[in-house]
C-alpha cells in the first residue's frame, strides 16, 4: 500500500492491537496527538444500499483549522476513497435513483453553496449562487427539484453595499439575540426555505419572515416541503418548542405563515422527523408538561389522527430512556455534523432510532402499535448519526466506544449486524499504548447507583497507589460513557487513574433520575461524586493525597462546589465554569424565564441564586484553583470564571486564568486546533504540578 498523507483516509477495517510493534514502542497519548486524528460524520447510505458517502474530517496544522471533504465507501466493505477535492465540503444527499449527489462546498472565505456531483463521472457543477449561502439540500422523490436552506435576503442583498470602516452599533430589543458557538442572530437575514431546479435554474424561495425554517425535506409523494420551526412571538418565555409545517413546493412567492400548513399544534418539541410508507409521521420530542421541569426526557412520539395534531401517542414512555440522546466527548466530529438515525423498517409497522441508556447510545427498533422496544447494538459502544436505505434494511452508522474512536460501520436491520467499514485513526491507535476502561457502579448516600468508569495508566499495577483525577461533565442533563475521551487518555498516559460519572441530573437513567435535581443543583450530586471517589480509594490503589478535579460548564460548577466543600482535592482546573447565579440568569444566551431551574428571577428573590453558586462560598475554598475560559463563551460568560479567579485572587489562595481568546464554549469539542492543544497542556501542567511535583514556573509555582 502507498503511504499516505497526513490528509488521506487511513484503511479499512476495525481498529486492531498492534503486531508489528512491540510494546516498548509504542508511544504513550498526548497533546499534540489531537491533530492527528480523524473523524467521520454525516454518513449517507445511497438509495440502493450498496455506497456510503460521508465526511471526512481532518487538522491541516498549517492553516491551524478543520478540513472537510466528502469521501464514499463500498457497504461490502470493499473499500473506499476521496470523491471531492474541496477542503470545506460536507452535506452529502443522494438523489433518489443514485445518480448524483448534491453536497454543500465553501470556497476560501464564502459561505457554502450548493453543488451537484455526477456519480457516473464529471465534475461537480455549482447550482447556486447567492449571498449568505446555501446548505441542507434534500432531492425530490423525482429527482428534479432540491430544497435547502438560505439567508439570502432579495430586498436586501440585491445591491451591493460598501463595508463600513468599523463595525456599526447594534440595536437590541429582545432578551435572546446571540448564541453561543454562532453569532450575534441577524433578524434581517434568517434561514429561510428554497427550492431550485436540479438541472439548474432559478431558485425560488418559499417561505420568509422573522421566523427561521428547520433544514427541510420532502413529504414521499413530492407535493410538499416539511420542516420545524418555532413560530413564536416571543419563545424566551416558555419552554424549547418546535412545530412540523408543510409548504407547497410550487408557490411562486414565500410566505411568512399564510399557505402554511400546520401538521403539529402542541406544546412541546418536534426534533427528528420521519415518514412512514403509509404517511404517517414519527418524531423524536416531547410534551411540555406542567409545571415546567429543568429536563424532559425526549420519547419517540407517533403523529396519530388528523392535522395538526395536538396530541401525540407517546411509543416510549413505558420505556424510560432517552430516545436520540447521544453520549459527551471530545471526538465527535468538529465539523461535518450528522443526522440522528430515524427511519421506518420496510413493514412500515416499526422504527428504528438510537436511545441513550445507562451511559451507551444504542440502536432499538420501537413497534409502532404498542411500543414495544427491542434494542439491536450492546451496551459498551454509542451510535452517533446514521442514515438508512429508503426500505430501511441498510444504514450507514458512525459506530464507537470508550476505547475506539468513531468508525464508518454498516448496520443491516434484518440480520442485527454492524460491520466496521471505515477507521480513519486505526494507524494512529495502532501506535499508541492503549488504556483499559473499566465500568462500574457505586451506592450513593441514599441507595440510589450511580454509574462510573475508571481509566487506567498502560500497565496499571494494582499494588500501586495512582495519583486520581475526577472529571465531571456539564449540562447538567447529559451523560459520560462509551464514548472515546482523548482527554482522559492522554491524562491516564500520563500516569494518572481518570475516574468519570454519572451523577444525578445525567440522561440515559430515565426521567426521575434526570430531574430530581431541579432546585437542587448543585446539591446531592456532589454527594455522588464524592462517593464514587471513595469507591475508587477503597480498592487501595490511590494516594489519597494526590486527588484533582476538573470538569466543564455543569461539570466545572460542579468542580467550584467540590472545592468549596472539601479541602480532600490538591488540584482543581474549573473549564468555562458558572460561579454566580445571579449573573448568570441576566448574561447568557439563552434566558431562564421560566421556572425550569429557579422559581423566581433572582430580582424577586436572590437567595435560591446565592445558595446555589460557589462564588458565595468562595471564601471556603483552598484547592489551588486553574480557571480556564474562552473570552467569547456566551454560554457560560467569561465573568463566571473571572469571579473565581479575582476572588481567589483577593483571599491570597493559590489561583491562574488561561484565558483562549476567538473562542467560546465549545472549545474542548471544536475549538481550533491549537487552542484544543493549548487547553490540554495547560490542564496537564497544572496536576502535574501540584500531583507529581513537577515544576510550573508560568503559573508562579
């Protein structure tokens, strides 16, 4: 086999244990390895079952930035290769005979367009052209007209406008006008549903307005374009909600509600969407209940009975488990994005989806008469996007685990087999020592199990006493589990047991597990953090006297209130942290208005805030303290990790800011290259300071 580049996909088959190298050879996980690794998303089975097209996503060091391309797959297993030659390519759709592929590519600078690919051979051609962009196509049932989304605005953007010296005031009148990770939202020029030609053409565009369309497909007979969107007036005062709305594909003028048609009229959230081969629709959402929790679970929901309906028939209620949910890490693809597996099994008479269940994101096929669930992949991998045959028998899955990063794997929905088709890092896990994880569940305070994992040092001795670091995840309401962490590998290289949980408030346990924190967090979570340490220190292989903390977002709130109640930790790093409350309900980005996580605004009655954020107890707190924060986070703002640091600051107490300017709270997960790198040597130096000893001159230490 030719070598091959740093940019070039790496062979076919499931990663395996090396058997050319030995094991001095092999190199322990660090940093720096991040850029060498790969990931697959939005992977696209081809009508007829045989192909799969999807993304490949990869680190060009020198741009310090995330390439893209869309690559193809024989579903034998047979091979696979590169079919586009851009470097920010992604969304591949298959048109329904198989014959082309529409996709969306960006070229230097642009926004996205949308291209069409020839299967047989030939270039692809550009079908659109407009300002701000084209994305998410989605063909016909006849091949001859493709939707997608844009936010091209014809009565703005016709004419050409100088570009201003300096960026211009903005004019704010809602409580909700940024989001994090994206932009400061442009009222004027919102995604908006199109359709065009396939051959080329004119597009036209189909709906307008202040309200934004999801990405759109089509109804099986052609006759309408289906979407979600939350419709309004002012969202910030309820819960998260979307409705399912049809448009005619033929209007010859966009509509901002008018010849809409309402197939859904309920409180609560149409996520993904399917239709049956008789019509009937599915969804992955929920009912809005009363009063309002801090989480609902998301079920499988039948669209049963005339539109819109108002009441949907809950398939997986019985079930308890979180249907769609997919497991925390920092692999999931940066770039690229993916569907949640959704589709109709070729009877019609079933579903099959992914559901999040004791920390694993598992395929389940869900009858659509009773309910019924059958899960059809273990508990020791997590299924992230997927995408199936028209019949539903064959679907293209991104496939992995807590030891493996994602794979590209067939799934065939007869016999109940996953075939690992494509690993982009097999080489690169091939040359590296590899760590054991280990599960295992603890009895918290009050009886109730919480599940951990622990990841062990390459060659892990158990007479050894290990230095320990205690990861926490955010949300609050999401899960750890079988899911490739590079972070705690390259911590576990380094010498260290790497303990991770899920305490109360996770998903994947069901809904009373989930919720029971509300008003209460952080609060008896510690409690289970704590007892899942003890766990770990009761086998003998820890020194009690090395113990660090991190987590981020939920995880580092949680990692503030740990170290304001219990001096038992040598080391804290606290990652894009909520310290205050109070702060936090006037400046994130999304509002708390209603009472999902507090009763009343903090203006009404501080002292649920004050009691709930670690900057009250501040003064408690004697763990040497790492604060690390992107300067553009509007999730959790960056005032919430300078409140720490300046009080910590203020009482003498041993405390350093890493601050990442250009980013925001996804870091960790798609931040660029060099930052993620950057936020992993800052984490590793500071516990190998104040764990190993080592030194620390840039942190005064």
């Amino acid at each position: 086999m030719a070598s091959r580049s740093p940019s070039s996909p790496s062979s076919t088959a499931e990663a395996a244990e090396p058997t050319s190298a030995t094991a001095g050879e092999l190199r322990p996980v660090c940093a720096e390895d991040l850029l060498d690794l790969q990931w697959i998303a939005d992977p696209r089975v081809s009508p007829d079952g045989r192909r799969a097209a999807y993304v490949r996503v990869w680190v060009d060091r020198e741009a310090d930035a995330y390439r893209t391309r869309i690559a193809i797959a024989d579903m034998d297993g047979a091979g696979h290769r590169d079919l586009t030659s851009g470097v920010r390519d992604g969304q591949p759709r298959w048109s329904p005979d198989g014959r082309f592929l529409a996709f969306a590519r960006a070229e230097g600078e642009d926004p996205p367009q949308i291209w069409v690919l020839p299967m047989a051979g030939g270039e692809a051609q550009r079908l659109t052209d407009l300002k701000g962009g084209a994305s998410d196509p989605a063909w016909s049932p006849d091949g001859r007209r493709i939707a997608f989304r844009s936010g091209f605005n014809p009565a703005l953007d016709r004419e050409a406008k100088p570009k201003p010296k300096n960026e211009p005031c903005r004019v704010v009148t809602r409580p909700v006008f940024r989001w994090d990770n994206d932009t400061f939202t442009d009222f004027d020029h919102r995604k908006h549903v199109w359709v065009i030609d396939a051959a080329g053409g004119t597009p036209r565009a189909l709906t307008t307005g202040a309200f934004e369309e999801g990405p759109p497909t089509w109804s099986r007979n052609g006759d309408r374009v289906l979407f979600a969107s939350d419709r309004r007036a002012e969202p910030w005062f309820g819960g998260e909600h979307t409705d399912l709305y049809a448009v005619s594909p033929d209007r010859e003028a966009p509509t901002d509600g008018e010849g809409l048609e309402a197939l859904t009229d309920f409180a609560g959230l149409v996520g993904a969407f399917a239709e049956g081969p008789d019509g009937r629709f599915v969804a992955i959402g929920f009912v809005q209940p009363t009063p309002a929790r801090s989480h609902d679970r998301h079920d499988l929901l039948a669209l049963d009975g005339p539109l819109p309906v108002r009441r949907p028939r809950d398939l997986t209620d019985a079930f308890d488990a979180d249907i769609g949910e997919s497991v925390s890490s920092d692999q999931h693809p940066p770039r690229g994005g993916g569907d949640t597996p959704l589709g109709f099994g070729a009877d019609g008479k079933h579903v099959i989806t992914v559901l999040g269940r004791h920390g694993a994101a598992r395929l389940a096929r869900v009858t659509l008469e009773d309910g019924a669930v059958e899960l059809l992949s273990d508990g020791d991998h997590e299924v992230l996007h997927g995408t199936s045959t028209p019949d539903g028998r064959r679907w293209a899955i991104t496939y992995g685990s807590a030891t493996q990063p994602l794979v590209l794997a067939a799934f065939d929905a007869e016999r109940g087999t996953i075939t690992p088709l494509v690993d982009p890092n097999r080489d690169w896990c091939a040359a590296r020592r590899r760590s054991e994880v280990e599960e295992f569940w603890v009895d918290s305070f009050d009886g109730r199990r919480i599940q951990s994992w622990l990841v062990k040092p390459p060659g892990f001795d158990a007479s050894r006493r290990y230095p320990l670091i205690l990861e926490i995840h955010g949300g609050p309401h999401a899960a750890y589990g079988q899911s490739y962490y590079h972070e705690f590998h390259m911590l576990a290289a380094a010498g260290y047991l790497v303990l991770f949980t899920n305490p109360r408030g996770s998903t994947t346990y069901g809904q009373r597990f989930t919720n029971i924190i509300q008003y209460h967090y952080p609060g008896d979570d510690y409690l289970d953090l704590m007892a899942t340490v003890d766990a770990v220190i009761a086998r003998g292989c820890v020194d009690e006297k090395r113990l660090g903390v991190t987590g981020g977002s939920g995880g580092g709130l949680l990692t503030n209130w740990v170290i304001a109640k219990t001096r038992r930790f040598a080391a804290a790093v606290t990652q894009r942290c909520v310290s205050d409350w109070i702060a936090m309900w006037y400046s994130c980005d999304f509002t708390l208005f209603n009472e999902s996580w507090f009763r009343k605004p903090p203006y009404e009655d501080p002292s649920e805030y004050l009691e709930r954020s670690p900057a009250t107890f501040v003064k408690d707190v004697e763990t040497p303290l790492m604060v690390v924060h992107s300067e553009n986070d509007w999730r959790t703002p960056i005032g919430q990790g300078e409140t720490m640091f300046r009080a910590l600051k203020n009482l003498r107490r041993k405390a350093v800011m890493v601050r990442f300017p250009g980013e925001g709270h996804e870091l960790s997960r798609s931040g660029a290259p060099s930052r993620r790198v950057q936020r992993l040597e800052h984490i590793q130096k500071w516990f190998d300071h104040h764990l190993l000893g080592k030194p620390a001159p840039e942190y005064g230490a």
